[in-house]
C-alpha cells in the first residue's frame, strides 16, 4: 500500500507536522510519502486570462501539476489542513484554485481522486462547521464523514500555537480511527 500525506500548513512545527509523523510512524512498513506544500513552487491564479479554460495554463512549469500527477501513485491521499482566522491556510486555497486547469485536463480521474482522498482539518471554536463544508465539496458524491475529520484544539483545552493533539490520546485514537486501514495481506 502506498500513502501521501500532505501538509498545507506554513509552519514548520505544530500540529500538521506531529500528524504527518503520526501518519507516517503508523504505517510504518508502508510506503510513506510526505509533501509540505510550504516547500513548493505553485504560482497563483493571477495574471493571466483564463488560458486554462481554452488552452492551457501559463504556469504549466510550475509544482501543481505534479503534485496532482503524482496521486495517481497512491492508494491514500491524507491532507492536513490548518486553518487560520476562521479559513483554511492559503496554501490550501492556492491548491484548490489553481487545480481547475488540472482538472480540466484530467476530468475523469476526479472522482477516484476524491474517493482515495482523506481530509484532517484543524482548527479552532464555532467555525469548524463552516470549515467542514469548506473541505468537503471535492466529496459530493461520498459519505463526506469518511473523508473528512476536524479537530479543534479547544475542545482539549489546548492551545493551537503551543500544544499538539497528537498529544492527546483520545484524539491519537480518533486520528488512526479515520485514516485507511491497512489491507490484512493473504
């Protein structure tokens, strides 16, 4: 089995970080691979004229299409997404808008995409809703419950920028509850 984990957060510590490491010790006689969206080159939709639509992207050469080609590797696709004041991180954004012209190429490998694709957010009070539906329009046709997770550090009595979920063991459980179970090998 072969797994992806992929932090959008801008930090190089905190809570994406200690679960991408969870992630990755759990499975640990799996292939693992890990990907900071931080650490690559993806240009925003900005300063063009919508060349995707007709033809193609201007900025093509970049990450993002990689980063998309290479799913097509994986059995599992675990993203951890922060989210910060109230959205999720705009590395998360940057993503998504900019995955249309991938899409648009690719149309009939989206709904296997989503199916493999595993969603934990983190986040913060009364926005996790608001959060959750963020997170869950690539999964229309799914049980959206299955493919994402939100954790809100609050609910532990932790704070987001100090304290680590991982850490609570309720939580741990909860994390290696949701993500793929790894096939028993016959």
């Amino acid at each position: 089995m072969k797994v992806q984990v992929v932090s959008f957060s801008g930090r190089n510590k905190g809570n994406c970080s200690s679960l991408m490491n969870l992630i990755r010790d759990h499975y640990s006689n799996e292939n693992v691979s890990t990907i900071n969206v931080r650490d690559l080159i993806i240009h925003e939709c900005s300063g063009c004229e919508y060349e995707c639509m007709e033809n193609v992207c201007p900025f093509i050469k970049d990450d993002l299409f990689s980063l998309f080609e290479i799913t097509k590797e994986f059995d599992y696709l675990i993203w951890l997404v922060p989210m910060y004041c109230g959205n999720p991180s705009s590395l998360y954004f940057k993503v998504n808008e900019r995955s249309q012209c991938y899409w648009m190429k690719d149309e009939k490998y989206y709904n296997h995409f989503a199916s493999k694709l595993f969603i934990i957010g983190i986040g913060n009070g009364e926005v996790v809703s608001t959060f959750k539906n963020v997170l869950s329009l690539p999964f229309e046709c799914q049980d959206i419950n299955k493919h994402v997770m939100i954790l809100s550090p609050h609910d532990y009595k932790l704070n987001s920028i100090v304290d680590l979920l991982v850490d609570v063991i309720s939580v741990k459980n909860q994390i290696l509850k949701f993500i793929p179970t790894i096939p028993s090998k016959k």
